[in-house]
C-alpha cells in the first residue's frame, strides 16, 4: 500500500473512532434519567413485581405490603422433587430469622398442580411460613418462570437481589438472608 493510501485510512480510522466517541457521549442517558431498578422484573437490581395471592384459607397477601422485611419468594409444586428437598431448609431458615424480619412467600404453582396436594406437602414437611396459592399462573409469569424451584431474594427496599434457580442447601439460605439482613447486596 503507497504512503499516500495509509495515511488516507489513518485519517479516515481516526475520524471515525472520533465520531463513534461523540455519539456516545451524546448518546449517553443523562444521570437521573434512568429508573435505576425501579421498574418491576424478576432480575437482581430490579424491583420485584408485586402480587397479590389468596393463602389456602382465602387471605390475601400482596408482597409489597411485606415492604421493610427481607423476603424470599419461592415458586414451587408439590410433584416438584428439587423442591421437596429445599424447603426443610428452608423451614429452619425461616424459623431461624423470622423475627429478625424475614419472611418466605411459597408461591405454590397451583396451576401446575393442586390444592390438596400442596396442603399434604406442606402439612408433611410442617411448613409454617406463608404458601400463597398461583391459581391461573399470573405471578409465575411475571416472574417468567421456566423451572421449579426457582427463589428470588428481596431486599427491604423491594429489590431483587439474587435469583436462584433449582433448589437451595440450608448454608446458602442462611448466607444471603444474614447478608440482606445486614442490609448487604
């Protein structure tokens, strides 16, 4: 290539990487613009879709009510081995720091499965934190579930911190619940 024709595709490589750098910063979103998380999806660094479910005995639980508590939705079926497994860990974890402000919602996926058969779940495994029942499977896809279990830890302030898909060990539980109980991420 003549030294002509390379300093032409110099300059021309220069001006281009000089452009594409002006509209980046044009570009760019400007500080405060954005909802920094605080529109709703089931990713971390996300505010968590709200919901509303009926408990088996028809009370009515809207997660954002649980707002300055630590949560931990979990969505799950009674046919459900990997959950089967998780939730006596879930029990203790629960039984553990549940007066330290955290809560679990068991969103059970009752269109996948059966009142009666969560109730004989939960009843065998004496479960005694909240199952909330997904009846026409509206909050399993806000929270664009594709397998069981799937668990989303909330912070206080309503975000996603974490997604877990499949089930949990009882030391994992325990870390992230201390963590965002300590107000961690």
């Amino acid at each position: 290539m003549p030294l002509t024709s390379q300093r032409s595709w110099l300059i021309f490589s220069i001006g281009v990487l000089i452009l594409g750098a002006a509209w980046i910063g044009i570009s760019a979103a400007p500080p405060g613009s954005t909802t920094q998380g605080g529109i709703p999806a089931p990713q971390a660094g996300f505010q968590a879709p709200d919901f509303t479910l009926q408990t088996p005995d028809g009370e009515s639980v809207t997660l954002s009510d649980l707002r300055g508590q630590v949560v931990l939705v979990n969505l799950w079926a009674s046919w459900c081995g990997p959950c089967r497994i998780e939730m006596p860990a879930m029990q203790q974890v629960y039984e553990a720091y549940h007066d330290q402000g955290f809560t679990i919602l068991a969103v059970n996926a009752t269109y996948q499965d059966n009142v009666t058969d969560a109730l004989a779940f939960a009843a065998e495994l004496d479960l005694t934190f909240p199952i909330v029942l997904d009846v026409n499977g509206q909050t399993s896809d806000q929270y664009e579930l594709r397998s069981l279990p799937s668990s989303f830890f909330i912070d206080r302030d309503g975000q996603v911190q974490e997604v877990v898909v499949g089930s949990m060990s009882e030391s994992l539980l325990r870390v992230r619940v201390e963590q965002l109980l300590e107000g961690g991420r």
